[in-house]
C-alpha cells in the first residue's frame, strides 16, 4: 500500500511565508503610491514638481511659464493657489487694449501663495482704479526687468511701471548675467543645479511614498528651501526665521557686488526707457519677514545684525533719490503692523499672505496718489 503524502518541511513553509509577507508589502506599496499621485501628501517634492510642469525656457528673460494654463498648485502645508496664464504667459487676465500701470516684480509680485485676485497688482487695480498688468514672475530679477517692459509694459501702453525689488535680486541677476553671455538659449538646460531637477528626480527620489517616508523623518523636507531653520515662538507670535536674507546681500560676496553694479544698470536702463516712453519709474522696496520682524526675532538671531539688511534699503534709496526715480520703502509702515502683532507674511513660508499683499496695495496706492501719479492722463 503506497501513499502520496508529501514530507512536512519546515524550510519550505517558512520561505513561503516569507515570500507571502514580501508580496503583501509590495503590493500595499504599490496603492500607496498610486494613492499619493492621485492625492499627494504636502511636501517640497510634490510643491516643486507641480509648479516646474509649467516652466518652459525663454531666451531672453531664462524662464517663464507656459501660456493658456490653469493649474492648481498644492504641496505645501500653509497654502494652496491656482495658476492662470494668459497668452503671454503671465498670470493675468488677457492682454486686450491698453493698461495704465505695470507691476514688474519677482514671486511676490507674481502672488506666490495667494490668488490672482489676492496678488497686490490685482489689488491695486480694484483700489487704484487703474488697470494693472502683473508682469511678475518667480524666476525673474532686476538683470531682466529691462526686457520685461521691453516686451510687455511698452507694447501694452502703460504709462506707470512699478518695479518691486527684492534682496534676492542681487545674485539672481549675476545668474542671469552669466546664461544670456553664455550663448545658450535653454536655461531648463543650462542652469548649473538643473532647473528642471524637480521632473528628472533620480530613484527612489521619484518615488512619492519614498518622499512622504523622507518628509516625515525629515519635516524640513514638508518645506521649501530657504524657508528657515529656526522658529520664534512666544505665545502669541510664532514664524520661521533663516539666515537667506543675509546670504543673499551679504556684501563681502563677489556676486552680490556685481548684482549691485546690474541692478542699477538696469534701473538706469528703465530709466531711459520711461523717458523715452512717456512713463514714470517706481522702484518699490519689499522687506523679507526677518527684516519687517526683527524687533522679535533679534532675541533669537543674536548672530547677525539688522545693519545689513537696512544698508540694502539705503542704497536703493539713494541711488533712486540721486536719479529722481519715485521710491516707496514698504519696511516702516510693515513693521508698524508687525508690532501690533500682525502677521503679513506666510509663517513658514516668508511670501506675503493675504494680507500682505492687501496691506502693500495699499501703501503702493496712497503713495501714488500723495505724487500725483494716479492722476496723470
């Protein structure tokens, strides 16, 4: 009598098991990232791939964003906006007829965080009266402003260009320097650290469960970077704090010399412009949230002074008194409401929020009206 029993073996049942366990992982892994595409979790990785899906190289002025948009840009933890192109590849309405004023800027004027209609140029348009053409843009510096109203504030017949700077202007513009001398036309291409890195993430960094895993061991990593690594908290005010500000106008720095020396080329180049043009010139001074915060934050930043940051100011000034260009400092009245314990800017992220960008309109607006500028025809 035989019998087809197989022998028990041990050895067989634990690799088994073992192979079950590592499948069951694998598969759970698998809906986790499929779930973290359809829904990501908010995290530097998710934030900056969304935003460079709109990028797209421009010769002249290094980046812009892609015409005819509409994209909802989540991934960070304090804010979500929508981003809306017109034909031009501006966040605006469409470039149809005249337009009476020109906001020329970085990501503040651009309204990174906020809504279109949140952005200060829309703001100033309801409370001015005025139309305002947002020529603002993340990736943009003092180096290229001059091609901005070149290309977009003369065509359009704008009689009043606002041009916001930032501390951050003075490197950028030595980065845009270096690619238009280059030869090169594709800046996605040319930029040392790869401007479009975000879309070409090695492995496992492409991987969004291996980013959220990251994220959450790292919760700096929820952030951008340059958002701050410290955080003033007394109860009653609580934002990041960094040394950015610092670094990018640190004036023992060779590149923030020449951002200098480009910076008001390119000042003097609008200059000429708006005489040529029939316009006039307003440089309008945006403090970083360390500077506008500082009679908080020098109680923790005891390793650094706020005479850089005020030097930066004073220059700018000067320089625009020495040439007669119209010049509003955005720093007094913001650290008058910082004191009152308003807070104007993101917490962790250093934008303007809502009411930053309101309260900025604001001043924009008085001031224009106090030199008659509103009013000219």
């Amino acid at each position: 009598m035989s019998s087809d029993t197989t022998q028990y073996s041990p050895f067989r049942f634990v690799i088994s098991r073992v192979m079950f366990i590592i499948f069951g992982i694998l598969l759970a892994f698998a809906f986790l990232e499929i779930a973290l595409r359809i829904i990501p979790v908010p995290s530097r990785f998710t934030l900056t791939q969304k935003l460079e899906e709109l990028w797209e190289p421009d010769p002249e002025l290094l980046l812009g964003l892609k015409p005819n948009q509409n994209s909802h840009i989540s991934g960070h933890p304090e804010f979500s906006f929508t981003v809306q192109t017109n034909d031009d590849g501006l966040r605006d309405e469409p470039f149809e007829g005249t337009f009476d004023i020109a906001a020329i800027g970085d990501s503040f004027t651009f309204g990174f965080g906020v809504e279109m209609d949140e952005s200060w140029p829309s703001r100033l348009e309801v409370i001015s009266g005025k139309r305002v053409a947002n020529l603002g843009w993340a990736g943009w510096n003092s180096h290229v402003y001059p091609i901005t109203i070149r290309r977009y504030a003369i065509p359009l017949q704008t009689n009043l260009w606002i041009w916001a700077f930032f501390g951050n202007d003075l490197p950028e513009s030595v980065g845009a320097e270096s690619f238009l001398s280059s030869g090169e036309t594709n800046y996605l291409e040319w930029a040392p650290e790869g401007a479009a890195a975000g879309n070409e993430l090695p492995f496992p960094w492409s991987l969004r469960t291996f980013q959220l895993l990251a994220a959450l061991i790292n919760t700096e990593l929820f952030l951008l970077p340059d958002s701050g690594d410290g955080v003033y908290d007394d109860g009653e005010m609580k934002m990041r704090y960094g040394l950015y500000a610092w670094e990018t106008t640190d004036p023992a720095k060779q590149d923030v010399v020449r951002g200098w020396e480009l910076t008001k080329a390119a000042l003097l180049e609008a200059l000429d412009l708006s005489a040529e043009h029939d316009a006039s010139l307003v440089v309008v001074f945006i403090p970083n949230r360390e500077h506008v915060y500082w009679p908080y934050l020098k109680s923790v930043m005891t390793d650094v002074g706020v005479a850089q940051l005020d030097d930066v100011e004073r220059q700018l000034k000067d320089f625009c008194v020495e040439h007669g260009i119209y010049y509003i400092n955005l720093l007094p009245p913001f650290q008058e409401k910082a004191v009152e314990g308003e807070m104007l800017y993101y917490p962790n992220d250093g934008h303007w929020n809502v009411a930053g960008h309101d309260f900025a309109a604001t001043i924009i607006s008085n001031y224009l009206n106090s030199v008659g500028l509103l009013h000219a025809e």
